[in-house]
C-alpha cells in the first residue's frame, strides 16, 4: 500500500509538467508573425523583370521559420529554401540550399524601430568573392519588400529590389 501511495503521489506530481504546453518560440518576434504566410512579388534583378513566390512558415515542431523561394524570370526560374533558426532575442541563423546544390550558412539581425531584418553574406561576383546585404522590410500587414545590395568602393550598391504581397487565403 505504501508503494502504491509513493506511485500515485509521483504520478501527481509530474502531471502539470506533462500537460504543460510549450512556449511559442516566435510569439515576441515581430518578423516571424508578419511574414508566415505565401507571398507574390514583382521586381529587377540585373536588369531582369522577375517574378517571386515566396512560402513562409513554421517547420520542424516550430523551432524553425521555412522559406520556400521560387524565381521565374525571362532566362528560366530558380528555387531555393532558407531554415531561419532563432539565436537570441534579436537574432537568427540561416540555412540557404538551392536546386543547383549549393548552400551556406550565415546570420541575419531583426531592428523592430524599422521593422526589417538584415543579413550579411557573402557570394562569388565578377570579381571574386563579394559581401552582399540583403533586407527584408515589413511595410504593412500584407506587403513586405527585399532589397539586395554589393558593397562597392563608394558604400552598398542595390542590385535589386522585389516588392510582395500576401496572397488571398
């Protein structure tokens, strides 16, 4: 009887932890709310009109954000995906992998006062390897904007900007 009594108080004891809920790692992360959802955007890109479909969400028991990107300009399309992974309050780490095989990882860092994201990496140019920037701007409940930019001699030269809104439900 004193066994059963040891079990049963265990057994009570653990039931609270088990039915808590996890806490929702993106609740405080005004990029992660805004941007879950699929999008449609228009823009230039070397000098090429392209069209965009992008595809957030969360991923992996939510511990993720999945970018599922598709490009489709004049001279064919592209796909690529992005795993965005929070590493502190204001920061994630980025997983890029592309349908020609290539991926890198790199880090992005969140402003909430200008609700926009910045990353930093770096890619092969014409004269080598290059940093690049690229943001994403949140400029209303249904549209956010990416710009994408070189660093040059005289400061970040844009490249490109891609303009998205939400597509309907």
């Amino acid at each position: 009887m004193k066994a059963l009594l040891v079990v049963l108080s265990v057994l009570f004891a653990l039931a609270p932890v088990a039915g808590q809920e996890r806490t929702d790692p993106w609740s405080d992360d005004f990029f992660a709310r805004a941007i879950v959802g699929s999008w449609t955007g228009t823009g230039v890109v070397y000098g090429n009109d392209v069209e965009l479909t992008r595809t957030w969400e969360r991923d992996l028991g939510d511990h993720f954000l999945r970018a599922d990107m598709h490009v489709s300009m004049s001279g064919g399309s592209f796909r690529a995906l992005g795993y965005w992974r929070r590493v502190g309050d204001s920061r994630y780490e980025i997983t890029w992998m592309d349908e020609m095989g290539e991926s890198q990882t790199f880090h992005a860092a969140r402003d909430p006062s200008t609700k926009q994201v910045t990353t930093y990496y770096v890619e092969d140019g014409d004269e080598g390897a290059e940093w690049r920037r690229l943001v994403y701007r949140i400029v209303g409940d249904n549209a956010y904007e990416e710009l994408m930019f070189r660093e040059s001699a005289d400061g970040w030269e844009q490249l490109a900007e891609f303009k998205f809104r939400r597509d309907a439900n």
